[in-house]
C-alpha cells in the first residue's frame, strides 16, 4: 500500500507557518522502513479540500489529512470528508464522551461548575461531529479525537497532537506493513553532462530492471562539485546493485566524466 498526506491550511500556503508534517511524516515512515508516496498542500476552500479529499479515498491508499477538523469557521475538513464521501455528519457517541470529559477537566482544573448546556460548552461538540460511519482516533494530548474513514485518517494541524496519533496508527493499525525489505539509493555524481543526453540511458536502465527507480538531480552551483548530475537508482538492494551497476556501466560507455558515488 502507498502512503499519502495531505496537509490543509491557508497559514502554510500564506507562508504565516511553516510546514512541519511533510518531513515528520517522511521521517516516521522511513524509521519503520516505508516511504511517502504522495503529498498535496490544499487551502482553506471547501471546494479544494473536497477534491483532494475525493481523490484520497479513491486511491485506496493510506492517507493522513493534517489539519482542518476543529469547529472553527475556517475548519472545513470534517465537512469537506463527509461531501466527498456522499454521507451526513453526525454526532460520534465516543467523541461526544471524550470531549465532554475533557470540558470537565477543563473546568475542574479552572475551579469552575462545568456547565454542559452553555452556548460554547454546546459548540465545542461539533468537534465530535464526524461522517456517518467514521471511527474515532485517539488523542493523547487533549483527548479531542480525531477519525478515520477507511484507510484515510484525519488528525488536528498542531503537531504535537499529529504526530502521536500517526505513529499510533503505523505501530498498531499498520505494523504488518513494517519490516519488510528497505529501499536503498545508490548514485553517482555526474560531470559535464546535459540530462537530455543521459535520458535514454535512464530509460533503458529501468526497462532492464524491474522495480528499479532511476533518478536524475541536477544542479548548477553546489559549492562542491559545481554543475553536475546526481544520477542512481532506489529500490530494494538487491535490484538496485544490479542496476546501479549497468548505469555506471553505461556512464562510462558514454564517456561520462564521474565523480563520487553516494549510497542512502
């Protein structure tokens, strides 16, 4: 299965807060031997979220959408899951427990009655408020829960409540999917050369090995080598030895002028 993130929020696209997801999520998975696939950044606009959260439940991939789910006017990701899904929101019984507990902790630690039926008390329920047939998440920090339809999973944007919530999901939900073999880089660095002039050696590199991923990163002012071309191949080791081996090959058949070789 592919793991995808999207990750929703007028203040990352307006530069106000910088992302922190998209490495933390790419960390959390290569720690557990997996890799992120796919990634999308969507503003605060109904419209934006419901296609992208349409496109995430069509994938059938595994999805963390980050941000969006409070009861706020710019939240609109419950709203936005529940359009895309075709299905009502409604009240989840287990997320109305727990936040109910946590507005009496609230109070409790605030030395105040807590007031069930007062106006905002009421208000903060819609955070409970999920599609039909959603699953609740855990949240650790504060015990407002997240939810999950299928195998998309829907967290807050803060990160310290995220993140534990991802972590828990890849440790229990999808710990079968951990420990199988590691995808491995092996590049070299490329003087002199125009990628263009390299493109067919990529091609048929990938169209020899099976399962082998070539890649290409150019630059133009690195402060060590300068213009050159990092090229190599990702995948599974074994696959990925034999195929770095034929793209060397093939580099020097070119008469390609090499420099370092790197392995990740």
């Amino acid at each position: 299965m592919k793991f995808g993130l999207i990750i929703i929020g007028d203040e990352i696209l307006s530069g106000k807060r910088q992302d922190k997801h998209l490495p933390k999520v790419v960390e959390l998975l290569a720690a557990r031997g997996l890799v992120l696939s796919w990634a999308r950044y969507v503003g605060d606009e109904r419209a934006l979220i419901t296609e992208a959260l349409t496109h995430a439940f069509g994938t059938g991939d595994i999805v963390f959408s980050c941000g969006g789910i409070g009861a706020t006017p710019d939240d609109h990701t419950r709203q936005c899951a529940a359009a895309a899904l075709g299905v009502p929101l409604v009240l989840h019984p287990q997320a109305r427990d727990l936040i109910v507990e946590r507005m009496r902790e609230v109070a409790a630690e605030k030395g105040v009655d807590f007031e069930p039926d007062r106006a905002d008390n009421l208000h903060r329920l819609n955070m409970g408020v999920f599609p039909a047939g959603a699953s609740i998440l855990a949240n650790p920090f504060n015990k407002i829960p997240g939810f999950s339809v299928g195998d998309v999973h829907f967290v807050p944007g803060f990160p310290v409540m995220a993140w534990p919530m991802i972590e828990a999901l890849l440790d229990q939900r999808y710990a079968h999917l951990q420990g199988g073999p590691r995808a491995v880089e092996h590049s070299v660095i490329v003087y002199g050369a125009m990628e263009a002039s390299l493109t067919p050696l990529m091609e048929a590199v990938e169209a020899r090995f099976a399962g082998a991923k070539v890649f290409s990163l150019p630059s133009v002012d690195h402060p060590q080598h300068g213009r050159h071309i990092e090229l190599g191949v990702k995948g599974q080791a074994e696959v990925v030895a034999l195929a770095f081996a034929a793209l060397r090959q093939g580099l020097i058949d070119f008469g390609s002028e090499l420099g370092p070789e790197v392995v990740r």
